[in-house]
C-alpha cells in the first residue's frame, strides 16, 4: 500500500469517487439497507443514480372557505419578528435540520445537499448538524474503499440489531460504522483498516464515548457489508455480543 487519501463523501464530486462493490449485484451508492429498516437495500439500482431533487410534498386541499389560500404566509401574532431561521429545538435529533440556538454563538448556515442521486442526498442528511455520513479510500486518483457511519439515529437498522442484545450499554449511545469495504483488487492491502481509524478518528473528535459495527459471520465476503470479526478486532475494537450469526464489536474512545 502506498500513501494513502481518505476523502468525505460531502458534495456529488466526491460520490461519484465511491469504488464499485466487488459483487456487482451490490452497490454502495444505491444502498439504503441500514437507512431502511423496513425495505432497504444492497442491490444495485442504476435509476437511483440519475441526480434527482426532492420533491415537496403536496398539501391537501383545505375544506375550510376561511382558510388561506394555497402559497399564503401565516404569521403568528404573537410571536417575534420571523428570521427566516427554524426555532432551536433541544430535543431535535442529529438528522433534524439545523436550528439556531439563542444561548450560543451563532453559526454559519452548513451545506445541505437537496439535489442529486438518492443516495448522495441520505448521506448529506446529517451535514448541518453531524458532518460527513461516508469515507472513500484513495490510492492516488483511483477509489479503493468505502466506509459508511454516523449517528445511530441516522441507521434504524442498525438500532433494530442492536435492541436484540440487551447486554449492550444504552447511554451514552455510540456511533456506527455500517459498511467497510474494498474493491476485490485491494483486499488484505490495508485500505479498510486505514479508513476504520480515520472514521475513528473522526467520531472521537466529534465528541463520541464509543462507535459499534455489525459484522456478519458465514456469509460470502464481496456479500456482506461490514466485514468480520476478526478484522474489526485487528482495528483495536473488542467483541462486545459473540453471537453467532450476528456479532457486535465495540470500540470506546480514551
């Protein structure tokens, strides 16, 4: 392994930096397995690659003749001078947009990402509040690796897994690291290793006690999505549930 380039995944230029799967039937930039508890995901899907925006969801029509009409500007009588700015909510989690809060400083609004592949626009979800969802592994110009992770709130999957061991601490509630992977060339050379610690690194300074993954025992390694445990192991994590199946690995933070 030569000198290696650990980018975040923060805009569209460095998404479409992200390596293939090394199973084509899979792809990382149309994954919503760990975002969708319900339906989500590994398979490929080139339509979701097309650069989209949301759409705005429609209002119902009002049966109310004293309503406003459809485009009007409520104003609240009785509250301040509109800013433009959403209300600080304290009980807002990670993924909810940015709000000001009135007690500190004031902040520079951070980029959010509303147009582009379905993808890019779940991993910008957190940017405001948490900063980049995802990693690429460079070798010079050439993408080798890939690793996803953030807050737990941003994975209901993950939290399903994790509400079937409770064995594992609740508070304070750690970080996840849901993908790992390299291209099927740069296997054993390194490069997921070498993003591990740098999402480590990362999450440390973000203010994390400790970060979890979910690794998957007897499956095929292009199939699964967050490797062994073996590997996390040699990452400096420990194996918090040995199960057989489904394993947690744990690593906490000095």
């Amino acid at each position: 392994m030569t000198a290696i380039r650990i980018v975040d995944v923060a805009d569209e230029a460095a998404f479409r930096l992200i390596p293939p799967c090394a199973d084509p039937a899979f792809d990382h930039r149309t994954c919503d397995y760990w975002e969708d508890a319900e339906r989500g995901s590994k398979a490929a899907r080139v339509i979701w690659l097309e650069a989209r925006k949301e759409s705005e969801p429609t209002a119902p029509a009002s049966s109310n003749p004293f309503a406003a009409a459809p485009g009007d500007r409520l104003e609240n009588p009785f509250a301040p001078p509109s800013s433009g700015r959403p209300t600080f909510n304290p009980f807002a989690s990670d993924d909810d947009a940015f709000a000001e809060n009135p007690f500190a400083p004031r902040r520079e609004a951070a980029p959010t990402i509303v147009e582009g592949p379905r993808k890019l626009r779940l991993l910008g979800r957190g940017l405001a509040v948490f900063g980049s969802y995802a990693k690429v592994a460079l070798d010079g110009d050439v993408a080798l690796g890939y690793a996803q992770f953030g807050p737990l709130s941003a994975y209901p999957r993950a939290q399903r897994l994790r509400d079937l061991y409770p064995q594992l601490p609740d508070a304070p509630l750690p970080a996840v690291i849901t993908c790992v992977a390299t291209t099927s060339e740069a296997r054993r050379q390194g490069y997921a290793r070498a993003l591990v610690l740098a999402v480590c690194d990362d999450l440390a300074e973000r203010g994390f006690a400790a970060v979890e993954a979910y690794p998957e025992r007897g499956t095929n390694p292009d199939a699964t999505s967050a490797a062994t445990p073996e590997f996390w192991v040699g990452a400096g994590f420990r194996v918090a549930v040995d199960d057989e199946r489904f394993p947690v690995v744990r690593r906490e933070f000095d």
